[in-house]
C-alpha cells in the first residue's frame, strides 16, 4: 500500500487530488467572472419590481446563498445514500454552464433571480460531493495539506476571475462574459468526465476504509450487526462525531461573518479613514490575497502538530484582530491588519476542513462536510445583516465585538473537546 502510494503521489499528496482540482479550476474561474458581472448587469434589466439597485444586488447574492446553503445537507445526504459523487459534480457544474449561457438572453430583473436560484441549487449539489471525494482520496497523514492545495488552487481561479470579467465586459459586452463562463463551465465538465474517477465510501484510503482503520480516532464507527444495545452504542459514538463536526464548520462560519461584517462596514471606513474606494478595494484583495498564500502551509502546518491546536489558535488571533480592526485609523494600517486576517483565517479554514474530514464516517461522508460550505453561505448572508443591524442600533463597533466574542467562544469549545 505505501509502495503504491509513492507511485502516485507527488509532495505526499496523491495525483487523483490534483486532477480532481484541476479538472474544477475552469469552473471556479468561470464562478469568478461571474462574481462582477452579475451585479453590473442588473443595471441592464427591466425590473417589474421598484427597489434601489442596491437591494437589487443583495437580492441576487442572498438567494444565492440561501439556496445553495439549504441545498448543501440536502445533496450531501443523497449522494451518502446513492454512494456517488461524480454524477452530482457533473450535474453542478452542467447547470452552472447552462445557466451562465441563459444569463445572456434575458431580459427582467426577475429572470436573474430564478437563475440566482437555480445556481444556488446547483452549487449544493455539487460541493459536497467535490469535498466527499477529496476525503476519499486523501489520508489522515496528509490531509491538511491536500485540502490547502485544494483550495489554494481554486482560490487562484476564483481571484482572477472577476478581473477577466471587469475586461470582457468592456471590451466584448455582458453576453461575452456568460457565454465565457459557460464555456469553461463546459471544459471542466469534459475534464471531470474523462479524468476524475468515482469515489466511494468503501474507498482505499482515509477514514473511508473500513478495513484496517482506527476508528477510534477518527470518532466514527461502522454499522455493526447484532444487538440494539450495540448499534445504540455505536450511534451514540457517531454522534459525538457530527458534534464536532459541527463545531469546526462554526468556527469557518465565524471567519465568513468577519469578512462580511468588514466589507458591509467599508462605507464608514471610507469616512473615517479618509480613504479613496480603489484604497480599500486593495484591502479587501490583500485579504484574500493572504489567505490564498497561506492556505497549504496552514494545511501543512496543521499536519505536523496537528488540527485542533491550528484551529484554535487561529480563532484566537482572528478576534483579537477583529478588535483592533474596528479601531484602526489610517489606511496602512488597515491594509496591514487586512493582510493578517487573511492568514489567521487561513489558520482557520483549511486545518478545520481537514479536521471535519478526519471524523468524516463512512456512508456519510457528503453529508457532513457539507456543513462547512453549509456554514460559509450562511456566514455569507447573515454578515451584512449583523453588520448593517448592529452598527445602526448599537453603534459602529458592536459588530466588530459580537464577532470576536463569537470567535473566543468557539474556538474554546474546540480546545475543551480536545481535553
């Protein structure tokens, strides 16, 4: 087995994690483009609806988020069910070509909205299935690190993106960039046909085989035959599992709210910092510029003295950020404190997906790691909310507070169940 695994890996990391993530990287910078494009193109349709343009774009965005986030379990309990991953990456990124393509023959504000939905659904369908399959084809041993390479490489697509969006819809128009996304959306899915290999529960290596694991560690143990008694205790065991699985996808949440809470609070940075909107455009892109970078070696890292000690640790450095965040006063200083929350929430990310994958128990792999994207989409929607709320009610730092509180208080749940 080892042999085999030498064969076929490169860094320690088996090459079906690379091929899985390259076949997906076309999809991801399609997503990308999208990302500008959408908002931008609302201004071009009639709307039977009078709202500002402004609840117009949150409108498009949340029931993105919503649907997607409500989508997860659901698709994730479905491919457990059927023990099949690929067809529902296919389906997901079949509708995304699909529907990138409609974007481009319609007409009312409205129809941008179903489409919304629609995307929404598939983007459940098909991320609990990607995150399934890379916890089937990487191990305990090197987990951190294939989940970091994982997301560093559809970081990259999802960054450059809306740059090549912003310059083909100059250039080429709106209906360029949707038909540009549906094209990639169709190289990725040929890629995935051809390339990708089905993964299943009873797979070769992490906590997926059932033969030879130490179940033990990893907080699952398989259906037993025999008494009540026995399969209650089992039952019993594979709970405290999704517990704290559950936990570690709170703990991605609470970095998705600080995000959101930061650029829902920009406007009132631009005053109070004097700063221009391309200065603290800059900061956002330095913050995802850092967590992009320091992804694999948080997965690394996270490998080597291991995921619980990562995770809290970057909970803790994130709050005490967050803080000092909402008192900053010049625009370096924003940047540099941008640029630091982007790797403490890296710290954060990747070690707890790795983690979530590490207690993952087999026949229910989809449906609980899709909690993690699960928790991002709602830390999507609800940020601005909380940001805009409180901030409005409670004054300009309340948000700021309610977040680091959050993130203390989880990242000690994390450390006491580690006792």
């Amino acid at each position: 087995m080892n042999d085999w695994m030498a064969e076929r890996s490169i860094f320690r990391i088996r090459r079906e994690l690379y091929v899985l993530t390259a076949s997906l990287f076309f999809g991801d910078f399609g997503t990308g483009i999208l990302m500008p494009l959408i908002p931008l193109y609302i201004r071009h349709l009639d709307a039977g609806m009078s709202m500002d343009l402004e609840i117009k774009s949150a409108l498009v965005f949340g029931v993105f988020g919503l649907f997607a986030a409500a989508s997860y379990p659901v698709m994730g309990r479905l491919s457990d069910r059927i023990d099949r991953r690929k067809p529902f990456v296919l389906a997901g990124l079949i509708g995304f070509m699909v529907l990138s393509a409609a974007c481009a023959i319609i007409d009312t504000f409205e129809q941008l909205l179903l489409i919304r939905v629609a995307q929404g659904i598939m983007v459940g369908a098909m991320v609990p299935s990607t995150l399934a399959m890379l916890t089937h084809i990487s191990t305990p041993g090197n987990r951190g690190r294939s989940m970091g390479v994982y997301s560093t490489i559809r970081g990259i697509g999802s960054a450059a993106g809306p740059a090549a969006g912003g310059v083909i819809a100059v250039v080429w128009g709106f209906g360029a960039g949707f038909y540009a996304c549906a094209l990639l959306g169709l190289i990725s899915i040929i890629l995935v046909s051809f390339f990708v290999r089905e993964t299943r529960s009873s797979g070769i290596s992490g906590t997926s085989d059932i033969s030879g694991s130490d179940w033990s560690k990893t907080g699952c143990l398989p259906e037993p035959p025999g008494s009540a008694d026995r399969i209650n205790s089992v039952s019993s065991v594979n709970s405290t599992a999704n517990t704290e699985i559950r936990l570690l996808a709170s703990a991605a949440f609470t970095t998705m709210l600080a995000i959101m809470i930061i650029a829902t609070m920009l406007p009132l940075y631009e005053e109070r910092l004097d700063a221009s909107t391309a200065g603290l455009g800059v900061a956002l892109s330095v913050y995802f510029s850092a967590r992009l970078i320091f992804q694999t070696p948080m997965g690394v890292l996270s490998d080597r003295i291991g995921t619980r000690r990562v995770v809290v640790a970057g909970l803790g450095v994130s709050a005490l950020l967050i803080l000092w965040i909402a008192q900053v006063t010049t625009t370096p200083e924003f940047l540099t404190l941008m640029f630091a929350t982007g790797v403490a929430a890296a710290a954060v990310n990747t070690p707890a997906l790795a983690f979530g994958a590490d207690l993952s128990c087999p026949g229910m792999v989809g449906q609980q790691m899709s909690l993690f994207p699960m928790a991002s989409a709602i830390g999507m929607v609800a940020g601005p909310l909380i940001g805009g709320v409180f901030a409005s009610y409670l004054g300009f730092m309340s948000p700021f507070y309610f977040c680091a509180g959050l993130m203390v208080a989880v990242g000690a749940m994390v450390m006491v169940r580690g006792r």
